[in-house]
C-alpha cells in the first residue's frame, strides 16, 4: 500500500471522525433543548396549578378558570413534542374536559366569596395573587390565547379586586386605630381611602367612599366633642379658681 493511499485513508477517518462528533454534539445539544422546553413547561403548569389552587381564596371567574387550564393544555401539548407519553396524553385529555366542563357553565358564578384580608401580611398576599393573576391575563391576551373583550372585563374585575383589598384592609386598620385612640393615623388612612376611591364610579366603590367617608365624619364629631370637654373643664376650673380666689379674699377680711 503506497503512501499516498494511506494518506487518503487517514483524511477519510478524520473526516468521519469529525462528523461524528459534529452529529454527537448536535444531539446532545438537541436533548437539552428538549429536556429544557421540557422543564420550562412543567414549570409553567405547576405554577398555573398553584394558582387555580388558590381559587377557594379569592373569587375567580369562570374566563379566568378557563385561561388558566387552557394555559395548562398548551403547555403540556408543548411537552408532547418533547415526549408523547401515554401518561402525558391522558393528562392532556383531562384538561380538555375540564376546559369544556368551565365552558359549559352559565351565568357569573364565582369559585368563592369575597374575604376581606384579616390582616396586613393576609392583604399582601391577597394582593401578590391578584398580581401574578392580571399577569398571566395580560400574557395570554398577548399571545392571543383570550379575546380583547374578555381581557378588558377580566382585567377589571382583577383591578377592582385588588382596590377591594386595599380599602377592606385600610378600614380595619383605621378602625383599630380609632379603638387604641390614634386619631391623627385614623385619619390620614381614612383620607388615604377616600383619595384612592374618588376616581372610581363603580358600585362598591362608591358604597366603600361613603362608608370611608362616615367614619371620618364620626372621627371629626369625637375631636370636636372631645375638645368642647377640654374647654368646658377648663372654664370650670376657672371659675373654682375665681370663687376660691373670692371666698379665700372675705375670709381673710372676716
């Protein structure tokens, strides 16, 4: 065998040697890819899952019910690509019939009632839900998984929610401060509550303004009596100190 077939021999191994590896490495980065999509993907459906969890917390509507489950079925049709399991298609077919059962219903009945928060740390989380709620609301529509009509109502109801909070919360806490005699923080909150709802002009706002509004009212009424005590003391300890002075001034004279 000459040299020069040799040669030739050993260029045809390195090249294939070379493409091998080329091959290798483009499989390995496509398996990553996919196990990637994969988890980025099972992510997405347990933090959805989080959040429909969370349904007996705060009234979420049916549109809003059925965002979320569809966000679910898209996310895991994006896994099927990755791998079609058996286990993966049955999960599948699930959301779909609870995305047609949500689809099925009528009228606006939500999962729960409203609860006002019992606390600030209650309220923060309340309102963090809302968030990531209005959020993903906001994404879908984006992505033109929800219609611009439903959005627009959804995206209300979200805001209205979230000022809901906020007001409940700021209530009780101006009331507790009334109770422990904090006039001028009972004030400042109430003010802050009427401020935040002005803008507003649907039926719980202005029920919650007047309601503010009252109470603000009975504040001022507690400080205006409150003071007409101070002063009515103050005349009649006057008036003892003038009698003293007059009755102290004739027994002397006596």
């Amino acid at each position: 065998m000459n040299m020069g077939l040799i040669i030739a021999l050993v260029a045809v191994l390195l090249v294939l040697v070379i493409a091998y590896n080329i091959m290798l490495q483009y499989r390995v980065k496509a398996e990553n890819l996919k196990k990637q999509e994969f988890a980025k993907q099972n992510a997405v459906i347990e933090a959805t899952e989080e959040l429909i969890g969370n349904a007996h917390h705060l009234p979420y509507s049916k549109e809003l019910l059925s965002v979320l489950n569809n966000r679910i079925l898209y996310a895991l049709k994006a896994m099927s690509e990755v791998d079609n399991s058996p286990a993966l298609k049955q999960r599948i077919a699930n959301t779909q019939q609870q995305i047609e059962k949500l689809n099925k219903l009528t009228g606006n009945e939500e999962s729960t009632t409203f609860k006002s928060p019992s606390n600030d740390k209650q309220a923060l989380s309340m309102l963090k839900l809302v968030k990531r709620l209005r959020d993903i609301v906001k994404s879908e529509h984006n992505k033109g998984r929800m219609d611009t009509q439903t959005f627009v109502n959804e995206n209300a109801r979200l805001e209205s929610m979230q000022m809901r909070i906020h007001i409940e919360n700021l209530t009780k806490r101006a009331k507790e401060s009334l109770m422990r005699g904090q006039a001028g923080t009972a004030r400042q909150l109430l003010q802050k509550g009427i401020d935040a709802l002005a803008s507003k002009n649907d039926a719980y706002s202005n029920g919650a303004s007047q309601k503010l509004q009252a109470l603000l009212a009975e504040l001022d009424k507690r400080q205006q009596d409150k003071q007409a005590e101070q002063m009515q003391a103050i005349e009649d300890r006057e008036k003892e100190s003038d009698i003293d002075a007059l009755f102290g001034g004739e027994k002397k004279k006596w």
